[in-house]
C-alpha cells in the first residue's frame, strides 16, 4: 500500500498538499466529499478574487488573491499525525509488506 499524496495531504502533510496544489489538483470536500472548483469574482475593477467551493455542498474557503492561494487553502488539512508518527507509519507499512512477500513465498514453496 503505498501513500499518495491525496492521502498524505488528508492526514496533513503539508509537502504533499502543496505538491498536489502545484500539479492544480484540489483535493475532495472535507464535508461531503463532493468535488470542487475554484470560483472567481471581481470587485472593485480590475481586481478579482478567487475562491474554492464544493458543487455538492457548496463549502468554500475563504477568499484569496490568487488561484494558487486559494487552492493551497482548500488542499491543506489539519494534521492528524505529526512528521514522526507518518515516518513510523511509513515504516510499519514496509515491514508489513516484506513479512507479506516472506509469506507468499513460504506458501509458494508447499
């Protein structure tokens, strides 16, 4: 199982939501899961601000300068597990895998 960044900005990696937001990917709404886009509006001509709404729900963040801005809102996540813990998650998972492979190795061998 490997974690992509979809998955790592969700725990709160910040790296990984920046890297989604660069790429101009916006992450599933926090509150329904619906998919979102970003708006934008103009006011006090030329300026415009920009936006990132859910089309299901319609939860938005707040209002930004810029698209960049306003996708790297959207994309950031409260962590839930500090940089340690996603570093021992990462190695429990490799563990896992390689005492899978021993497994399907000793089951190839009967």
């Amino acid at each position: 199982m490997v974690l992509t960044n979809e998955k790592r900005a969700l725990m709160g990696d910040r790296e990984a939501a920046k890297r989604l937001t660069d790429a101009g990917v916006l992450l599933l709404c926090p509150m329904c899961r619906g998919k979102a886009r970003v708006r934008s509006e103009r006011y006090y001509q030329p300026n415009v601000r920009r936006n990132v709404i859910c089309m299901k729900c319609f939860t938005s963040s707040g209002w930004y300068k810029t698209e960049h801005e306003a996708r790297l809102a959207w994309n950031t996540r409260a962590p839930i597990l500090s940089a340690e813990e996603m570093e021992m998650l990462e190695g429990i998972k490799m563990e896992v895998e390689m005492v899978m492979k021993r497994m399907e190795v000793l089951n190839d061998a009967d």
